[in-house]
C-alpha cells in the first residue's frame, strides 16, 4: 500500500526527457537493440520478406499493366502517358522500389552467407541437402532475375539499347509504347532473353512467395497447405502473364 501511494504520488521533473544523459541512455539503448536485430538472422528474415511483399504487388501491378497490350495501342499508351504525368511522384516511387530492392538483395545475400557459416559439413549427407538446393537456387534466380532487370531498363525505359525508341510517338503526340514493345520482341534474340528471364521469375517466386509467410512466423496446419501451393502458382501465373506478350508478338497477334 505505501509503495502504491508514493508511486501515485511521485511525478518525474517536467524537463526530464530534455536530460541529455537520459535521452541518451534510452536512444543509445533502442538504436542499439534495433541495429542489433538488424543485424540477426531474423533481422535478415523479416526484411527480406517485408521487402518482398512489397516486390510480388509491384510486380503484379506491372504484370497488369503490361496486359494491356492486348487491349490495343489506345489502351498502351494513355496507361503510360498517366504514369509519365506522374512527374516527381513516379521517381519518388522509382527510387523507393530501388532501395527496397537493394534491401531485398542485400538481406538475401547476407542470410545465404549466415546460414552458409553456420551450416556444418556433415549436413551434406542429410534431409536438408534438399533444404540447402532451394536456398541455392533461389538466390541464383534472384540473381539472374537482379540482371535481367538492369537490361529491361536499359532496354524499354532508358532506351540505352535502342535509341530509336524514344522518337516513336502515336498521332497524338504520346509516346507510343505499344508499337515500341511490339518492334522490342519482334527481335527473336530479344524475346527468348524475355522468355528465359520469364521463367527464372517464376521459379524465384515459387519459391520466395512460400518461404516469406515462413519467415514472418505464419505458420498454422490448417492453412500451411495453401500456402505451400500459393507459391508455386503465384510464379506460374506471373510467368505466365509476362510471357504472353512477347509470345502474341512473335506469333503476330500484336502487331
């Protein structure tokens, strides 16, 4: 009871949170303790699957976009011409989809080595040998999907490879996206470039969407079994989807 009553009735000084030796103490203590997970294998984990999260609905909004070429060259190219009149807002969002793609990477790869310290030699003979090839592969494709996404810049956005892009334009002065899609996959070299990257995205996927609920602690019998197939056709249909217009190209569908 007196402890109660002289804790009701103490009240901490007005300026207390202005002592810099407090103010220090609990910022030094937080930060230090935030750095730290960071830093940890969870740390790694919650990133890179927040991080991805972020990635799949990006990708599948681009997915989207991108079918609407078989709405036609009206359809194309007012969608592009609306994400351009973006201005400012759209290389704000550029850039943020970079950093959160840097962290992606950054946070695979230092768990990959993290587990790769940590694994010791006998678990080459074990059940997680099939662990171990999936983490291997999964980094390569994310690897090889990070490579891919340098050319596609180079190839539809800065225009690096083809110049002759960026002087096409429709009869209403808007740059004509989808007559510049249709010249990109009609080089045969180009499109099965597109094809293989395609499907190295949906294996990254098949395996990322699943392990990224493991990651976060989602993890229930009831519901574990659809998640273990959200994964595989979360890559399916996002191959899909991005395979089909250069396919519709070189088969003179889009033309």
């Amino acid at each position: 009871m007196r402890l109660t009553a002289c804790a009701r009735n103490y009240t901490l000084p007005p300026d207390w949170s202005k002592n810099p030796k407090v103010s220090g103490f609990f910022g030094e203590h937080f930060m230090g303790r935030f750095a730290k997970v960071l830093q940890s294998s969870i740390g790694a984990k919650v990133a890179m699957a927040v991080t991805g999260i972020l990635l799949v609905l990006f990708i599948i909004a681009h997915m989207l976009g991108n079918l609407l070429m078989f709405a036609g060259p009206e359809a194309t190219n007012a969608y592009a011409k609306g994400l351009k009149d973006l201005g400012a807002l759209l290389w704000v969002a550029r850039i943020g989809l970079l950093v959160v793609f840097l962290v992606h990477i950054g946070s695979a790869l230092r768990l990959w080595r993290m587990n790769q310290a940590a694994r010791p030699q006998a678990y080459a003979v074990s059940e997680s040998t099939m662990v171990t090839y999936a983490g291997r592969s999964i980094v390569l494709t994310g690897l090889l999907v990070l490579a891919f996404a340098a050319y596609h810049l180079l190839h539809f956005t800065l225009f690096a490879t083809n110049p002759e892009f960026a002087q096409l334009h429709d009869a209403q002065g808007r740059h004509d996206v989808y007559r510049m899609v249709v010249l990109g996959f009609g080089n045969t070299a180009v499109s099965g470039v597109y094809l293989v990257s395609m499907i190295l995205l949906g294996l990254h996927l098949s395996h990322g969407v699943t392990s990224l609920f493991q990651s976060l602690g989602i993890n229930n019998p009831s519901y574990n079994p659809l998640i273990k197939r959200l994964g595989p056709w979360s890559g399916v249909i996002v191959a899909v989807g991005f395979m089909a217009i250069p396919l519709a190209v070189l088969a003179g569908v889009l033309k």
